[in-house]
C-alpha cells in the first residue's frame, strides 16, 4: 500500500511540476507577444484597444481567460505581415492554410514551428517500425497545407527521403458538394495511382503518412493485386483525422495491417500534433490524444459556456491554445468535441478521447473527404 500511495504521489508531483511550467512558459510568450521589440503587429494593435496589460496581469496559464476567445475570422485574409512577430524578421516566412471548404481560407505563418512540432513527434515513434535512415511516402494533402512540409522534415530528421503525392482537398470538396461520386472515386483512384507508382519504383520505403480513408483505398488497391500494406514494405504507418475512431483502428490493425505499426495523431496548422498512447484489443482500441504542452494545451470545455472545463470522462467542445514565440493563440473553439481524459505517466496533463465533428456544427461541416 505504501508503495502505490509513493507511486500516486510521485504521480501528482509530476502533474505540478508539469503546470508550474507551462503556467511559466505563458508568461514567457505573452511578454514575447506584447514586447514592441518581439511582438507581431496583430497583438500590439490588439492590446492598444484594450484597457489592461497582458505582460503585467497574465502570471499563469488560467490568465488567459481574460483574452476571450480567439476568433477563427482573424485568420482570414491578409497581410499576413501582421503575424510576423518582430523578433522573428530574419526568418523565411511560409504560409499554411487549413483545410477549409468554402470563403477565405485561414491562415497562419510558420518558420520552425513545423519543424520543432514533428522532431518531438519522432520520438514517440519506435525505430523497430519507423527505422531510421528509412524513405517516406506522404499520401495526404499536398498545396498550400502544412502537413507535406512536416511530414518531409520527419523524413529527412530521421535519416530518410520523402516521396509525396499531388492531393487537393478542395477539389474533393466540390466533388461532394456537386454530388459527382463517380468523379470523386476517379479522383481516389488518381491519388492511389500516384502511391502505387511511388511504391512500385523501388524507393525502398518503410514509413508513411496518411489519412484513414486513403490508407483503406491502398489496402483494397494492393490487395486487388495480389499484394498486401505490408508487402509493399511499409513497416510504420501515422495516421490522423476525425474518422479514426476505436472501430476503424480496430478494423486497421486486424484487417488491413497484419502486424504494421500505426500511430493515431490529432494535428492542424494551428496546433501541431498530438500523439496517442498505444492501445489495443485490451483497452478496446480507445484513441487518447495528449498535446505538444506547453507548446499547444487543449482543453475540452462546456458546449455553452468555454469557461468551464468538463469533468474527466465528460463531452465537452476541443478549445486549444497554442504557445510559441511564432504563433500565440488563446482559447480557441475548434470544430471538434470529445471527452475530457485524465493525465498519464508520458503525458501528465489532459487529454481527449472519441474526437469527432463538434455536433452543433456537423451538418455544415464535410469531414473525411480524403
């Protein structure tokens, strides 16, 4: 008894010591943000119209409520010059969009976030399935979206060679919205084409990225030619998206996977990634994403009232905050719910389970179109 009671309390110090960082690591990048020297013009015009001061009144990471929450709008349109924070001027600048359907896409700049986001990725992948010096295939969405740069910088962190496809998410939108399933299933089959080619090559490629609904059209196109995912040589798999659910990373890993590692991620441009533990048969498959802290902290809040976080094992909406000397973002409503999920031994802090489309704005969003 006395050994679990030493266990929880090591536990609960950990928990501590992990949110006196992050409450200190909001207090670095507010100062950063609200500095004229280091501050992007968005925020110092931003605290110009207010009447407090965020370097003075922000000491920790529940300060933040006094922002509000952070309007999906902004992001919308340009100059994109008014996110570039001046302590970062020397740097090359990209520009990521989200995967938005329909308006002004948004936007946000990027210079080593990206970067950064992906190499502490790489060390939640085992190398027995992720082997270093491996090459790559990037089957996902290609353009103006951050996820073929990122994945391309895991490839060569790791040793490897990144091959990509030509993927547009915005024309499988049309697609949709028109009804044209026939030329959405050209479309698939365009893409698929592209990865077959890639892995018929003999690039010798062991990893890969890509999203549930492509990972099963390959696994259906392989198997039609007598071949299997693991055949093709893949040995590690990342995948993300709304659609992967316990039941399809069931189906995944009994039927289309044999024994090919595959790792459930939550990502967006605004975030970065979230990992999952591993879990299986003897936890029913459960998905539980924990994110990059004290980079990005998701919370999962009250459907009313963003406030007030859920109780553990409670739905809530996903509202996120991310904290980087690039990019500052606090309390953002994403287009995603879930349950809120206790902190463990890797990642002692919050986590969300059963993510899916946020169900107030389900029938106005198009989720897994790729």
């Amino acid at each position: 008894m006395a050994t679990i009671n030493s266990k929880e309390q090591e536990f609960s110090q950990k928990i501590s010591e992990h949110r006196e960082l992050l409450n200190a690591h909001v207090v670095e990048m507010v100062n950063w943000h609200f500095s004229p020297e280091t501050g992007c013009p968005f925020w110092l015009d931003w605290v110009r119209n207010v009447d407090w001061d965020p370097k003075v009144e922000i000491k920790g990471f529940k300060d933040l409520e006094k922002f509000g929450n952070f309007q999906d709008e902004w992001l919308r349109g340009g100059p994109m010059s008014r996110w570039v924070p001046k302590g970062l001027n020397e740097h090359p600048v990209y520009v990521f969009e989200t995967g938005g359907t329909t308006g002004i896409p948004k936007s946000r700049i990027n210079m080593q976030d990206f970067r950064i986001d992906y190499e502490l990725f790489s060390k939640t992948l085992p190398d027995k399935y992720f082997p270093p010096d491996s090459n790559w295939l990037m089957l996902g969405p290609s353009g103006p979206r951050r996820l073929r740069l990122a994945v391309e910088h895991l490839a060569h962190f790791r040793g490897g060679i990144c091959f990509c496809v030509d993927l547009d998410p915005r024309w499988v939108v049309k697609l949709i919205k028109f009804g044209w399933m026939e030329h959405l299933k050209a479309y698939q089959d365009h893409v698929i084409d592209q990865a077959m080619t890639v892995l018929s090559a003999g690039h010798e490629i062991k990893c890969m990225f890509t999203t549930p609904k492509l990972l099963e059209a390959l696994a259906t196109r392989l198997e039609e030619e007598g071949s299997s995912i693991k055949e093709s040589g893949i040995t590690g798999i990342f995948s993300g998206g709304t659609e992967f659910t316990p039941q399809w990373h069931r189906f995944a890993r009994e039927e289309l996977l044999e024994d090919v590692y595959l790792a459930p991620t939550y990502g967006n441009t605004l975030m970065g990634l979230a990992p999952s533990p591993l879990s299986g048969a003897e936890d029913n498959y459960k998905i539980t994403y924990f994110a990059p802290q004290p980079r990005a902290v998701i919370q999962i809040v009250d459907f009313d009232d963003s406030l007030q976080v859920v109780n553990y094992g409670d739905t809530g909406r996903v509202m996120l905050t991310t904290l980087t000397k690039e990019f500052f973002l606090p309390r953002f409503l994403e287009r995603d719910e879930g349950e809120r999920e206790s902190p463990v031994e890797d990642y002692p802090w919050d986590g969300v389970s059963g993510l899916r489309p946020f169900s107030r704005l389900a029938s106005s969003t198009t989720v897994g179109v790729y």
